[in-house]
C-alpha cells in the first residue's frame, strides 16, 4: 500500500487534492484508506482525523518524510522544469539534503536534482548545483544522452574531467532510440570493439526499446557497425537494420524466407546480447510470426511494404502452440500495438494513424479471420497477467483486449488499442461475409 510513486513532474494541487480525498475516503470506512491510515497512523481514529493527518499519510505512501518534503519536492521540480535557477538556490540552500536526494523522492529514475535537470538539458541550473557540491555528474550524463540533451552531456563531460565513457554507456540511447546520444558517446571514446577481438553494443535495448522510431534504430545499429561491431548474416539482423539489399540477398538463397515463421529466440538472438528471455510482448504478440508481423510489430512501414510487394502473404498465420494458441495474422498486430499506445498516450484527444491496417486491408487481408492469443504485456506496460484470448477476429481482439486490466487498478491497456485501425477492420468485416 505504501509504495506509490510520484509522476515525474508531480503537481501540488493535484496531490492537496489526494490528500482530501484520502481523508473523506477513511472517513467514510474506506478499507484501502483505512490501510493507509493503520500503517502510518495508527493512532489517528476516523472521527479525529484532519487534514494535516491525510497529507502525511499520504507523504509516507509516497516515500516521504513528511508532507513538507513532498511540497518541496514539487516546488524543486517546478524551478528545474521553468529553467528558474534562483528558486532552485533557494530551495537547495535552504534545505541541504535536497542535493543528494531523489528529486521525485521514491521516483528516482530521474535522480537527484542535478540529474534531473540534465534530462531536461537545463545548464544553468547544473551549473549552479554543481557549485552548491552536487556531483552526481556519471548518472547525469547517463541521462543527458538517453534524452539527446547533446549540449548538456558535452557539458557534464568537461565537469566530469574528459573521461573515456564506460563500456556499458550505449545502453540509455539505445534503449531510447538515441541517436544523437549515441554519436555523442562515439565522439569522446565510446568503443563497441576492443583490442583482443571484443564486441559489445546493446543490439537488445535498441531491438527491444519500447521505442517507435525505425529510422532510429537502424541508425543506431548502423553506426555501431560503422564503429567495428560485425553483425549474424541472417534475415532477422538484416530486417532490424533496415537492409533490404541483405534481405534480398537472403530471398534469393531462401525462397520460403518470407512465409518462414520466426521463434522468439531467432527474432531476439541471443549471439548479438539478447539473453534476457522470456521477451513479453508490447501489443499483440510476435513470436512465430513471418517477417511481415515483425514489420508490423516494429512499426516499420516500409519495410512492410517491401514485403508485400515481393509477394508475403499478408494472410500468413504466426506459429501455433501445442496449446492451440497463435495463429494470428499481422493485421491483429496492427490494431493493438505499441506503435498505437504512443499515439494514444502523448495525444488528446488521441490523433492515431491506422496506415498498417489500410495497407494490409488493400492487399487481401481477412478481417474475419479467428485466431487465439496468449499473452502478457512485458514489466512496466500495464497488467502482468497471463492473459488468454479464444477463437477472436482482429476486431474482437482490440476490443477484448482494450477491456482489460486488473481490478482497481490503472487502465493502460485501452492505450494499446487503435481504435482507428478496429473501425477499418469493422467496416471491411461487415463487407465480407464470415467463413
């Protein structure tokens, strides 16, 4: 109950607001706020509880001391985004201990202020942190690279003394789709190939970001390969690089390539740092699927119609289990999809592209074909269940699909779901008569 995490640019009204909420929730015999109370204060009694009691509580759900260090929190957070440096002295000479402490408290993935700031590519206020003592220059610059705050990482690097990056360092670009981090990292000394003959490169945090950006990320593989790193000759590393003259060198040798169904291990190869299976999916599944789901997956347009054009079978059917699961065709991956859940989550309203589904709709794909699907979405992208969905069309998919979520619990699965794609499938679904 205790383990709530601030958003990473929290909002003081919002949070006054909980706090009320909270206490006219154990006022009237909430259990959940009744929980809440009983682990942080227990010796407060409904009928006795005030407001100041439900902003602590609510401050030690969120990690904090107490409700003063939660407005600090926001107000710290606000000077950094507002690029206000003066408040930031403020706050900092004030209280100390803001230097080196989390600046989203129990949210640390931005880190401490100086850290935060450099997500942001504020300078100014970097500059001034630095000289009040902070130092958390490695993970600031760590961060600067991940956002493409090119500026501010060139910046940290002059403080940090000009060091040679860590061998690990490609991996918050990578994950990101950086590219401008990545050539950054590559110009102060960042190698993917050493002396004695090692490679290194995170092919798995570009291939496997939750990221929709496929210029991106071939570029990213390329300029590791322009830096020594040699690639697996095989369709699957020529499909994540975006090289379709390999691809047609692999065609050529392979005529069955395009209808071959890819496992997991084959699509996440384990020679090239893949080693972290079971790969969930983000969306609708991509294990057993041809090259044609893999496009859709990855939302690589024109890799799919390169595809289409040299004859895949936009109807071709992903492996199915010993459990009778799978079976599905690429349009079930273009109604629920990663590429969907960006659109919905950073529009609103929701401004979605259903271009996928078009294309494969315009090249004979069966919007009445059925097909079940196990899956759970991969950590941090919604519910974690095992789900099981039987015999559905793509239609009944994105709608199932967008139903659910765990009990009380925060709805993301819906972002998934391209609900401009599904009226597409519905519109074609009712022109064709089922099977």
């Amino acid at each position: 109950m205790s383990d709530r995490l601030l958003p990473v640019r929290p909002n003081l009204d919002q949070l006054k607001h909980q706090a009320k909420d909270l206490l006219k929730a154990y006022r009237d015999g909430n259990a959940e706020a009744a929980s809440l109370f009983g682990e942080h204060a227990p010796r407060v009694p409904p009928a006795e509880a005030k407001l100041a009691d439900a902003q602590f509580v609510l401050a030690r759900a969120y990690g904090a001391e107490h409700w003063p260090r939660v407005v600090q929190c926001c107000e710290l957070i606000d000077a950094i985004w507002e690029d206000d440096p003066e408040t930031v002295r403020r706050l900092v000479t004030a209280n100390p201990h803001l230097i080196t402490e989390s600046a989203g408290i129990r949210n640390n993935n931005w880190g401490p202020p100086l850290s935060y700031a450099a997500n942001l590519g504020r300078n100014r206020i970097i500059r001034l942190l630095y000289e009040l003592g902070a130092r958390d220059l490695v993970h600031a610059i760590g961060r600067a690279v991940l956002q493409s705050r090119v500026e501010t990482a060139v910046l940290l690097h002059e403080l940090l003394g000009r060091p040679k990056p860590p061998d690990d360092s490609f991996g918050g670009p990578a994950y990101t789709l950086s590219v401008e981090g990545t050539e950054f990292l590559f110009r102060v000394g960042a190698r993917v190939r050493f002396e004695d003959g090692r490679q290194r490169a995170p092919i798995e945090a570009a291939i496997g970001s939750d990221s929709r950006s496929p210029a991106a990320k071939r570029r990213i593989l390329e300029l590791y390969a322009e830096h020594g790193y040699v690639y697996l000759d095989t369709p699957i590393m020529a499909f994540h690089r975006g090289r379709f003259d390999l691809l047609e060198e692999h065609l050529a040798q392979d005529p069955g390539l395009l209808s071959r169904q890819f496992r997991g291990d084959e699509i996440f190869p384990p020679d090239v740092g893949c080693d972290h299976a079971p790969y969930q999916a983000m969306g609708t599944p991509v294990d057993g699927g041809t090259l044609l789901h893999l496009a859709v997956y990855w939302d690589e347009f024109d890799m799919a119609t390169w595809l289409l054009e040299r004859g895949a079978d936009v109807n071709a059917r992903s492996a199915v289990d010993a459990d009778g699961f799978g079976g599905f065709t690429p349009l079930f991956n273009s109604v629920v999809s990663q590429a969907a859940f960006w659109m919905n989550y950073h529009k609103n309203p929701p401004q979605q592209d259903p271009r996928f589904t078009a294309l494969l709709l315009s090249a004979g794909a069966d919007p009445n074909v059925r097909a079940s699907i196990r899956m759970r979405l991969g950590s941090g992208h919604g519910d974690p269940r095992m789900r099981e969905f039987r015999d559905v069309t793509p239609f009944e998919w994105g709608r199932a699909f967008a139903k659910e979520q765990i009990p009380g619990g925060k709805h993301r699965e819906v972002l998934f779901v391209n609900d401009e794609a599904l009226k597409l499938v519905e519109a074609a679904a009712s022109r064709i008569p089922s099977g």
